[in-house]
C-alpha cells in the first residue's frame, strides 16, 4: 500500500494501492465498501498523502506530476506540475498535506546537474503549495540527497524533512530557516513523524528510531529492535506510545509491526515479526492499530496482487 488511514470517525479504513486504487472498507468487518480509480496520469503511485479530513488526496508517480483528488465526488482537484523554469522533469519523492489540508508540501528527486564529471547533484527541496490558488508559499532547500519523508507539526507551524543523505531537518515555516538539523548514523533517513502534540519528532533511520525535542533539538530516546529497515510509524493519539513498520521483501527480513512504550523506550508488543510491515496506523481513538503486510513493489508492478491490510483490536494491547 502507498497510504493507509482511517477515517475521521473511525468507522473505515481507507488505502491506496500501487495501482492507483483508493479502497473504502468497514474498519471491523474488512469488508470493501467502494473502490475508486484515481491513478489518473500516473503510471503507478510513488508517494501518497490524505488530508486529516479524509476529503482529498494527493498522488505523486512517474508523470513529474502531482495530482490532487477530492475523495467524496471521484474528481481530479488540480494537478501540479514542476515549477516554471525548471527543464528537466522531477519525480515527486514525498508528500504531506498541512493540517488544516489548505496546503501541500512537495518534496522533489532533483535531476542531476550537466556539465560536471561525473554529474554532481543539486540541493533537494520541499516547495509548499496552497491549494486554493497554487501559489508556491515556501521553498525550503538543504538536503544533499533525495528526501524520503515530509511531515507538518499538528499546529503547522513546523516541517520536518528526512533524507538519503542521513539527516533529518526541521523548519520553521514563520521564517522558512532551519531550526535544527539531525544527524542519523544508521544511514538515510526513512520516515519522520510528530507526536500528537508537536513537542517531539521520531526520526527513523535503518534499525533504529531516534526521538527529539522540537524545541531544543535534543535527542530525548533511541529504540532499536529490527534486523534490517524500519519504513513507516505512528504515535498513539495519546502520544505514549509508537507503532514502527519494517523489514525488506527483497531480502526475506522480516520484523512486522512493533509497539514502544515511550516513557520506558522499551518493546511491548510485536506482531508478525517473520514479514515485512510496510505501513502502520492507530485509530482516532486510539482503541485499533492497522498495518499493511508483505506487499512487494515489483510483484504489484507486474499486477500479481500481493500483500494484505491487518487490524488489531488495541484496547487490551501492553
């Protein structure tokens, strides 16, 4: 799965396939409710965001597109393309809507610069978009590889960025400078993400996730307990605990969905732990944990369905 969520109230739970299929189902029975084709122009779906109020949903893919859909009528909202001036095509690398969904933040593969032996990169950015006009309100350079997660703070004042290039950045979008700039010694940075309530960030970097104050930049925790990658996380809605997807159909690692307790850093709870966990999400109530299992890119390229959607109930869980 490229995005999986549930909805505002809870009652369904909502994903996206490779393929570009945006799949309604009950969240307690598993059972489909509607199935939408929203692939578009996209040749298949890269990176994928839904807006907190689950109406509108952005796809990046191999159009050097992004394309904005509004979920209730099935309709294409706009698309955007590279930015004027640009002359070479960039495929979207990460996506993240603003909490209020009036504005989307865009992280971009940067072409390599010609000219130069060997072809040196140019800086990554992430642009944000408001939707309403398309106006470009900030363009935020820094990273020296592609970046592969981008998240706003819950009062979206804040933008994290992680990157290939092993570190992780957080900007404040007031001024659009750098506040701090985390250094991940496991390798590229995977996925960022910010507790409930904004005042932590959980950066995760090969087998290790590592937690910082957004106000000071001090690491406050690291976690570790995988063989190989963790690729997506969650907080609780409560922010005590941390859910962490990971493992690597390519390599046969496994390592499922782990659950943290943050105020000890230790691990509770680990399910399927023999495949790979590709996505992880709780419930607004915090009371069911879903996660995507097994599902290989290549095999769903070649349209050989692959992998499931599993849900928990999370009340009698540590």
């Amino acid at each position: 799965m490229k995005m999986l969520a549930f909805s505002g109230d809870g009652a369904d739970l909502l994903a996206l396939d490779f393929k570009g299929q945006f799949i309604r189902s009950d969240s307690r029975t598993g059972k489909e409710k509607s199935r939408l084709d929203v692939k578009g122009t996209q040749f298949y779906a890269v990176v994928a965001d839904l807006s907190q109020d689950g109406k509108t949903l952005a796809i990046g893919g191999l159009s050097n597109t992004v394309e904005v859909w509004d979920i209730s009528t099935g309709k294409l909202r706009r698309t955007f393309a590279n930015a004027k001036g640009q002359q070479i095509a960039s495929i979207s690398s990460a996506l993240a809507f603003s909490p209020d969904g009036q504005s989307l933040a865009v992280a971009r593969r940067a072409p390599f610069l010609v000219g130069k032996p060997g072809g040196s990169k140019a800086k990554q950015g992430v642009q944000v978009w408001e939707l309403s006009t398309d106006n470009s309100l900030h363009n935020l350079m820094g990273h020296d590889h592609e970046i592969t997660s981008v998240a706003f703070s819950p009062d979206g004042k804040l933008l994290a960025s992680g990157s290939k290039d092993a570190t992780a950045r957080l900007w404040d979008l007031n001024s659009d400078k750098e506040r701090f700039a985390f250094k991940c010694p496991k390798g590229g940075v995977s996925r960022v993400a910010f507790s409930p309530n904004g005042k932590r960030l959980a950066v995760a970097g090969g087998d290790t996730v590592a937690l910082y104050d957004t106000q000071t930049g001090k690491k406050l925790m690291e976690i570790q307990g995988y063989s190989h990658h963790v690729v997506h996380m969650a907080f609780s809605p409560d922010g005590k605990r941390l859910a962490t997807a990971g493992g690597n159909s390519e390599t046969g690692r496994g390592g499922g969905v782990k659950l943290w307790d943050l105020a000890t850093g230790q691990e509770v709870l680990t399910l399927g732990g023999s495949e790979t966990a590709s996505w992880v999400v709780f419930s607004p109530d915090g009371n069911r944990l879903a996660a995507a299992f097994g599902e290989d890119l290549m095999l769903s390229f070649l349209q050989f369905p692959t992998g499931e959607v599993r849900i928990w109930d999370a009340t009698p869980l540590p």
